[in-house]
C-alpha cells in the first residue's frame, strides 16, 4: 500500500482502524525520504530514530483509545524555522547551523498532541528570505515536477515534500507569500491563516507583524483538519488571538450557491502570463457554473503594496536578526579583534547575501532622517492597502487572484535581479499588510506542464468562506501527482 | 530621482546592521541599495496625507500577564548551543577596558 500517497486525512482513517499503524505509515516515509531526498534536497534534518520511537508510543495510545483524532499517527514535515526541541533547527542559515532548541514551537506542541509523527525539518530560503527556495545555506530544494525548475518559497522544502510525498503534510509559514507562492509552484494546497490565528512561539521571527504559521497539504480538507489543530491562543504570543471553533463540517461543503466572487482586474494585465491567466480564469469560470457570483473589480493601490512591503518586512527583519549576535547560540566567527569586531564578523560570515540586503535596508529605512520618508509612508501606504481591501470585503465573500506572475521559473534564474524577484511577490504581499486568510489551491498547469495554483482571500477570520469556495473547485478537479510522486 | 548611495552611507548602515562588508561586498550593497530606494520612491507618488501609520493589523496596546517561570531548567542544554562557555557562563569577548 502507498501510504504517502494517502490525503493526510486518509491515513488517519486507516491507522485509527488499524489496517495500518503510525510505524507503518512513518516508516514508508523515511524509506521515501531515503530514495528521493538527495535529488529534491526538501528536508535539512530528519530524525528517523525519534520519529519512530513517537509513532510506536502513539500506535499505544490510539489503540488504548487515549488519542482518537484525524491526525493521530500522521507523519508530518515542519518548516525549519519552528523551533523542535532536540532536533537541529537552522532556518536554512550558516548561523543556526549547529542550534539545537531546547523547546518547541506552540504550532508544532499542537500538532504534538494530536499525535502527529514528526519526520523532520524542511529546506527554505534563509531566515525565510526569499520566492525559491534557493538562498538556504544547505543548498536550493528542486521542484518535484521538474528538478530544473524551483520549488518556490520560502517553504520550498515544506511544498515539495509533500508534493514528492516524502511526508503526509507539512507546516510552512508566510510572511509575503511564503506557503501560497510555492504551493502554486508544487501543484499542492497551502493556506496562511488571518494573522494571530496561529501562535508564533517558537517561529523564528522575520516580519513579527506579517508572519503567521500555516499548513500544506495534499487538499483542502486536510488543511482544514491540520488548521484546527495548529490554530490556539497562546498566552506566550501576545498577538494570537481567541477565536471560536471554526465550524470545518459547513466549510466543507460544496456549495457556493450565492457566494460573491471578485477577481481585481489590477491582478490580470500586464506582467501576468498568459497561460496563467488562462487558468485562473478557467477556476472562476468553474466557481460561477457552481453558482457563485463571480465580477471583476479594481482594487487599487496594487503596485504600492511591493514597496510597502519590502520596508516593513526588511524594518522588522533588521530589528528580528539583531539577536544573532554570536554569544549565547548561533555561529561565532574565529577570528575577531575585541566584542564589536566578534558581532560583526560573526554576522557578516553567518548571514548570507539576500538577509544582508534586508538588514541593510531595513537599518537604512529605520534610522533617523529616512524614519518618516520610507518607514511611516510604508505604514501610511499599509493602511491605505488595508482600507482597499475592508471596501472589497463589503462587497465580496472571496478576492480570487493568482498566487504568482508565473508558473515555478528555473533554477538560478531569479536571483539575479532581486527587484524583479521581489516584483514576482505582488498577488501574495498585500494579504500579509492586511493580515487577511489565503490559500492556493491547484487548478491548472502551464505550457511545460508546471503547474499553477489559484489564490483565494478572504477577510480577516472568514477562513470557512475561502475554505468552502476552495474545496468546491476542488471538487470540479481530480488530484494530480507529480512524477517524483509516483517513483 | 536616482539614488546615490555614498560609502558614508554604506558605513554607517554597516554600524548601525553590525555588518562587516568587504569592498565587494560595499559596492555591490551601494548599487542594490540605489535600486531598491530608486524603486521605493514610487510611494512619494501616493497622497497619504491624514492618513495614521498601520504598525499592526490588530489595534493591540500592551498585553499583560503574571510572571510565572513555566519552563525548567535547561541550562546546560542551552549552554551547549553557546559558542564558547566557560564554568556554566556563556564566554565573550573582554568588554571592559
């Protein structure tokens, strides 16, 4: 039996009935792992020996009727930047290479008590920084579709493990389209919830007011059932909020009789391929013959939300790595002349291009005299951006837009222009300024055969309208596995 | 209007990052650091007049609770990430003259 081949939700089913077991099923993924790990580079850390010994005790406690939710016995992946206690956690940096958490992130604890098995850390760009999966220390995740191309980012390592099913599902996070981008790029489902939905203890931070942890999956119902379990207010993050038990059995239903759909027209022009446009439109079309209300719209205000972004993420950024200083974690350099001398080379050889560039930014954009030109006005263009959308919500249940300008370019090809690179981040940043719920969800494949995901917004904490409208289109579709899937 | 970033920029960026950039490294930072301002300039074009800064999505002020200890005691684990230690103490650099 393939198991990894199973929807996360799937699998529970079968180990809870016992036709297989938590071993089973984790052991089928490391032996996975084993086979295609050192092509596609998704995971940085994998601890067989503990994962294991976990499935064994979980099996104990399923079968003495102790743990009996949908995940119970689930291996999962986990982004390397939630931090697991006893298990190396390097945010694909130089200067965690060797750091080992003594607790364990409030998401990963959740997933923890519904007996999720932990396979281990995914590859990402470094400290997150970056739409390829490329800029990490330990080298670029390959996309499962195509090793040429790249698997998107920054939870490239989250999206492609689960694409090449080297794992059931697995957690990312998103701080300007991070779990969405690469969701599109590996033809897999990915959903960042409304900001304070998920505590970000033990996140290691990038943008503290944008980041938000979040599930990828092989479909919409497993991220639904892997965001119920992460989802809690957590005193030890004073920005997760209390919300009531998402009601998953009414938003997952398909049905979007009435349900208002709008597609900002600012999201369909120019710098938007032509067979991702095609796609897009085809999922609207197929949403409306479901009897939703579908209408084109203007935004606004679209190009100012990559700006704005840049120097809210790389402020934060820069004020987030002033921790990495070499002295109580972290890479220390060997050769230093007095303290000052010691954080500065130890940072300059730790930290690699892209994160310099944003610190350097973000130190820039911050200090006195650049303050109120470049930080304030990024602030001033948020709320603006965050008013658009409160319009929109008044008028739609769902913005539907790409999650990116292209299918997943080829390795080494984005790196070159980081403006351009940042420019491919448009569709995506604007709910993170917002704080909004998005999810990507599989519809189509370009003219190589790459596929392409279509975004769905919602307003703040309306993820059961996103996740409704999702799960009916993903209704229209049958699941497509990658050709790493099926070696 | 194009940026010219000068090397008094770039240093005093690098004192206030704790960065240490080769030559290389400052030239390269100089012409990126152009284009992005040159790029960000386009927020100029924007009337924000009246408008008050969105630090956060939530209108949060300061969360307060107990300060209980909660975690136990992991002094040697963490002290096993340090750099350098030195008789259960995290070892630095002489700071004081």
């Amino acid at each position: 039996m393939e198991l990894m081949s199973l929807t996360a939700l799937e699998l529970g089913r079968k180990i809870r009935s016992g036709e297989t077991s938590a071993v089973e099923a984790a052991k089928e993924a490391f032996s996975r792992i084993r086979r295609l790990d050192d092509t596609f580079h998704c995971y940085v850390t994998v601890d067989e020996e503990g994962a294991l010994r976990k499935a064994e005790e979980t099996d104990r406690r399923i079968r003495s009727g102790e743990l009996t939710g949908p995940l119970a016995g689930v291996p999962a992946a986990i982004k390397d930047n939630l931090c697991t206690k006893g298990i190396r956690t390097t945010c694909g940096s130089r200067m965690l290479e060797h750091f080992v958490p003594t607790y364990t992130a409030e998401a990963v604890v959740n997933l923890e008590k519904a007996g999720v098995t932990v396979l281990g850390k995914t590859n990402m760009d470094e400290f997150a920084m970056g739409s390829t999966s490329e800029t990490s220390y330990f080298g670029p995740v390959k996309n499962p579709w195509n090793q040429e191309h790249v698997p998107g980012g920054s939870s490239g390592g989250s999206c492609a493990a689960v694409a090449a099913e080297e794992c059931s599902f697995a957690l990312g996070s998103d701080t300007g389209g991070s779990i969405r981008q690469p969701s599109s790029f590996c033809g897999v489902t990915g959903l960042k919830p409304t900001y304070g939905t998920v505590s970000r203890y033990g996140l290691i931070a990038y943008g503290s007011s944008l980041d938000q942890i979040g599930p990828v999956a092989k479909d919409v119902s497993d991220c639904a059932a892997v965001l119920a379990a992460i989802s809690s207010r957590d005193p030890k993050d004073s920005t997760s909020v209390k919300r009531p038990p998402m009601d998953l059995s009414a938003a997952l239903k398909e049905d979007v009789k009435g349900l208002r759909l709008g597609i900002p027209r600012d999201y369909l022009g120019e710098g938007l391929d032509d067979d991702v446009r095609a796609c897009i439109l085809g999922a609207a079309k197929a949403l409306e013959e479901q009897g939703a209300v579908l209408e084109e719209f203007d935004l606004s205000l679209v190009e100012y939300a990559i700006p704005a972004y840049y120097i809210i993420a790389s402020a934060e950024a820069s004020s987030n790595l002033a921790r990495f200083d070499g002295v109580k974690y972290g890479y220390r350099t060997k050769e230093y002349d007095g303290l000052h001398s010691m954080y500065k080379r130890s940072r300059s050889e730790g930290f690699g291009p892209e994160v310099k560039r944003r610190i350097m930014l973000g130190s820039f954009v911050l200090s006195s005299g650049y303050y109120d030109a470049y930080y304030l006005k990024a602030l001033k263009t948020r709320a603006l951006i965050r008013r658009a959308f409160g319009r929109a919500f008044e008028r739609y249940d769902v913005i539907l837009a790409p999650a990116a300008p292209t299918a997943a370019p080829r390795l080494g090809e984005s790196l070159q222009d980081p403006i351009r690179m940042y420019l491919g981040d448009i569709y995506t940043i604007a709910v993170n300024l917002a704080g909004l719920p998005g999810i990507t969800v599989p519809c189509g494949a370009d003219r190589q055969g790459l596929p392409v995901g279509i975004q769905m917004i919602g307003d703040c904490f309306q993820e059961e309208k996103i996740l409704r409208a999702a799960y009916t289109l993903e209704q229209t579709r049958t699941y497509v596995r990658c050709p790493a899937a099926q070696e | 209007m194009a940026h010219v970033i000068s090397d008094e920029t770039i240093e005093y960026v690098g004192i206030l990052a704790k960065l240490e950039l080769s030559e290389e490294e400052k030239a390269q930072a100089k012409k990126d650091m152009g284009n992005m301002l040159d790029y960000m300039d386009m927020l100029n074009d924007l009337d924000t007049e009246g408008v008050e800064p969105l630090f956060h999505v939530y209108p949060l002020s300061n969360v307060f609770r107990e300060d209980v200890v909660e975690n136990g005691d992991e002094r040697d684990r963490m002290l096993a990430n340090a750099p350098e230690e030195k008789e259960g103490a995290f070892k630095v650099p002489k700071t004081v003259e």
